[in-house]
C-alpha cells in the first residue's frame, strides 16, 4: 500500500484508501469485466447496466476501457445494438432540400457572411459554444420536464444524453483501437452512431415542425410587449426567430456528430458510410469529419461537395460556415483563398483580413 501511495496510484483520505485518479479506477473495473464476462453471469448484468446508463460519464468511460482489455467482439455488439435502438421510430434525417423547404424563405433572407467583422477568439468560442448546444442537457434536471404531455419526458431527455455519450464512446473507440480493429467492426461502429445521431436530427426537426405555430404564437406573444411593432412584424420577426433556432441546432447536432464519432485514422471510412447512401447529411457530415480531423483544406473535395450542396440553400449555407470557420482557426494560404473565393462566393477582400488578423493573434 505504501509503495503504491507513493507513486500516486492510490490515496488515503480520512480511514479510507481508494484511488488518486478517477481514470485509474475505470482502467481496473473495465480489466475486472472484460476479464470475467465469460465465466461470470454477474459480469454480464454488470455490463448491461453499463450500457443502459452509459449516458453517466463514468459508466461511459468504464465501457472504453473494457474494450480496451477486450479483443472479443461482444462489447461493441452492445454497444451498436443500443445505438440502434435509440430514436428507432425515426428516420435518419437527409436533410433533401425537400425536407428543409419550411426554411427557404429564411434563408433567402439571411445576408451573405461578414468575415471581415469576426476575429479568430471569437470564431473559436463560437465552434464550441455550437459543439456544446445539444449537449448542454447534459447538465439539466432531469426533473424540469417533468409536467404536461407537451414537454420532453424522462424517457427523451436520457435517450438525447444516450444517443450523444454513446457517439462520443464509439468515438473513442474508433480513436483508441483502430489498428487493433477489423475494418467492418469500425465501419458499424461508426456507421450504428451516426445513424443514432441523424435520427436524433429527424425528430428535432419533426416536433419543430409540428410545433412550429405554437412556437411562432409565443414568441410572438413575448415581442407584442413592443407597441411600436406591426401585427405583421412581430409574426415576421417570431417565424425568422425560430427558424434561425432551427438552423442553428441543425448546425450544431452536424458538427457535434462529427466531433464525437471522427478520427483522423479511419477517414476511409467515412467515406465508405458517405458512398453507400450519399444524402445531403451525409456529404456534410463527411466534410465536416475531414475539416475536423484532416486539418487541412481538400480543393477537390470541396468542389465537389459544391457540385451536389449548391441547390440546396440550407446545406449549402452550413457548408459555408464550415469553411470560413476552417479559414478561422487554421492557417490557409492565399492561392487556397482564391480557390475557396471562386467556389463559395467568399470575397478574397474580406479572406485577407482573415489572415492579418490571424497573424496578429498568433
């Protein structure tokens, strides 16, 4: 006990000893079942009640490292088995133009990107404040929505946690262990959670859509407080307000996705998951793992998700915002500037003053 003590495996607190580190325990729990489940039935009760609440962030991180310790292929069978089973009454969202056309309108009327006017902090606290909006029920009571029929239940508020920390576990996986798996295990993995996350974005947008006149009446009754606003206006103003909500979530569950479930080692096979059903959702969400992950600027890639986005408003407007926020946080050279001004309308003007700004702060 003393050599461990000392060498900061464990710690002793008041009349107890445990372990100084949290990701030490998990490493040993996850040793402990990995090594047991076949013999052990309580092993495998163990795991099942893992994987019901793995939305708990130490039940998730318990699960990595039990495949870690484990070559067997039953784990990760779970773990895509729950993955499908969250959200299953819902299609995986394509977002065809033809899903989206209750947007258009509003984005017609957004005005082209004012680059000029952001700086590269800024831009940064952005991506991850976007990163952050579907998961900030994480940190909710579950409690609060408890009440009439119109609000989210216990059932959908643990299975939206499930359906992210189930991602970002499968992520993980993908990350740590993509030499040691077979290329079909990573392509389910990936292709189970990815699917989980578009259903997710299907029943965002279906209850959005249904509720969509209560949602503009009560905005509208919040701005009616302002006199000197038209009826009309304030019912304009309402409809823009939640739409830009719903883009915004749309944006933000796309490149959550992408974060969560991405690695730099295993972009073939995004591409593979992209090439077998190629949805607008899909070609943006492979755009976004490759700028995420790659680090770097693909021209060819980025023409042709042009080519298939471009009469697509809504897609093609996130598409954007993937670029200039690439533009933002990493280091492009002028000739990729000019490139990027020709395919996306970007003004090389406004590029420009990206990259003063970017020396600036570096």
């Amino acid at each position: 006990l003393k050599k461990l003590k000392d060498h900061s495996i464990l710690m002793k607190s008041d009349f107890s000893t445990g372990f100084k580190y949290p990701y030490i325990f998990y490493f040993f729990v996850g040793k402990k079942i990995a090594e047991s489940f076949s013999e052990d039935e309580s092993s495998k009760l163990k795991v099942d009640f893992l994987i019901e609440n793995m939305h708990r962030e130490d039940f998730a991180n318990i699960l990595i490292f039990i495949t870690h310790h484990t070559k067997d292929a039953w784990v990760l069978d779970k773990i895509n088995n729950v993955m499908q089973s969250l959200f299953k009454s819902n299609e995986e969202a394509s977002l065809e133009k033809s899903q989206l056309k209750f947007m258009d309108e509003f984005m017609k009327q957004i005005p082209e990107l004012i680059i000029e006017q952001r700086v590269v902090q800024s831009e940064r606290d952005k991506h991850n404040e976007n990163l952050d909006l579907v998961e900030r029920s994480n940190n909710n009571d579950a409690n609060d929505f408890e009440g009439n029929g119109e609000e989210l239940s216990k059932d959908i508020l643990a299975n939206i946690n499930k359906t992210f920390k189930g991602m970002e576990i499968s992520g993980q996986i993908i990350r740590n262990r993509h030499a040691s798996l077979k290329r079909k295990s990573l392509h389910d993995l990936a292709k189970h959670s990815i699917k989980s996350g578009l259903r997710f974005l299907q029943y965002f947008i279906t209850i959005t859509d249904i509720a969509k006149k209560e949602i503009v009446q009560l905005i509208s009754l919040q701005l009616a407080e302002n006199p000197s606003l038209s009826d009309r206006e304030i019912e304009r103003y309402a409809e823009n307000a939640y739409t830009h909500l719903t883009y915004n979530v749309m944006q933000a569950v796309i490149r959550k996705i992408a974060a969560s479930i991405g690695s730099k080692d295993a972009l073939e096979v995004y591409d593979a998951i992209k090439d077998e059903n190629e949805t607008p959702a899909l070609i943006l969400l492979n755009q976004c793992i490759h700028l995420h992950f790659n680090k770097k600027v693909d021209m060819s890639k980025i023409s042709d998700t042009v080519g298939k986005l471009e009469n697509n408003p809504v897609c093609f407007r996130i598409f954007k915002e993937l670029i200039v926020q690439h533009i933002y946080m990493f280091p492009t050279d002028y000739k990729e500037k000019q490139q990027l001004a020709g395919l996306l309308a970007l003004p090389i003007q406004q590029q420009n003053l990206i990259g003063k700004k970017q020396k600036s702060l570096a």
